[in-house]
C-alpha cells in the first residue's frame, strides 16, 4: 500500500540532514577549541550543556536518515517514535540529572532547569506526531517537522551560549 505523505517531505528531510550533520561537525570543532575549558573540573554545566545540544542535533539527523528510507508511513512513525522515547530516557538520566547536580549557583541550576524543561515540553507534541503517522495519519509528519524546528532553534541558541560562555571560563 503506498502511504501518502512521506515521499512528499523528502526535500525537508533532505536539507534536515544536511544540516544536521553540517551542525554537529561544527559542534566539534567548537568544543575542539575550548577542550581545556570544557575538560576542567568545575565546568561540569558546560559539559552538560553540550550533551544536550548534541542529543539536539542527532534526534534531527536520526529522524531525517529515518525519513529518507523507503517505508511505509506507519513504519517511520514507530521507528522514530521509539527513537524519541529512548533518547528521552537517556537525556532525562543522563543529561538533565548531571546538567542539574553540575549547576551549583541558583541562576545557573534554574536556567539548565528551564532549558531542559522546554526541551521535554517539545517532545510530547513529538510523540504525539509519530503515534499519529504510527497510526497512519500523515498530519504527524507535519507536526513532527515542527518540533525538529523548534528543537534545531534553540539548540542553535544554546550552540551560540556555550561558545561564549566556553570562551569566558
């Protein structure tokens, strides 16, 4: 049965890929730059902060790869759908638990805290669109496009943070 939908978005997920892999090898070149600082005992935060722009990038690399093979559309909603709940788990244990216990001063634990909660809030639309394509509604993709989006933005953001913050330490 030939699922509609998918094979429609394959120039998003395309150029998705493109440039996740281009922001992920730029990722490591800035961490590359600033190893001393990142490596230093008391930087445990920054660290964090890069895990978590990183898990960023490669939940949108992964999701576009997924896109990009030929399957039916319920086929790619389950598969990212799993995706997304095991990175989730691993951020949350990971992560957020060590961006937490690393950020000693207030404003510094209750702004990793409000990232982290916005990057959990964009998951559940997420889900949300991958049960639906799971279910073999192609309106999930859409949504699914969205919250990659959101997710490259403000990692994009953070990107831009930790390369002034890495460069201040």
């Amino acid at each position: 049965m030939d699922w509609p939908g998918l094979h429609e978005w394959r120039e998003f997920f395309l150029g998705l890929l493109t440039a996740e892999a281009a922001l992920i090898g730029l990722l490591f070149v800035v961490l590359t730059i600033h190893l001393r600082v990142l490596t230093a005992e008391g930087n445990k935060a920054l660290r964090a902060t890069a895990a978590a722009i990183f898990m960023a990038y490669l939940t949108g690399l992964i999701i576009a790869g997924l896109a990009l093979v030929p399957q039916p559309l319920p086929a790619f909603g389950i598969e990212s759908f799993v995706l997304i709940t095991v990175l989730f788990v691993i951020g949350q244990r990971r992560i957020v638990h060590a961006g937490l216990q690393a950020a000693a001063d207030t404003v510094g634990r209750r702004e990793f805290a409000t990232r982290s909660r916005i990057y959990t809030a964009l998951a559940f639309p997420g889900l949300a669109g991958q049960a639906a394509m799971a279910f073999g509604y192609p309106a999930g993709i859409a949504v699914l496009a969205a919250v990659v989006m959101a997710y490259q933005v403000l990692a994009l953001l953070d990107t831009w943070d930790l390369v002034f913050r890495a460069a201040s330490a």
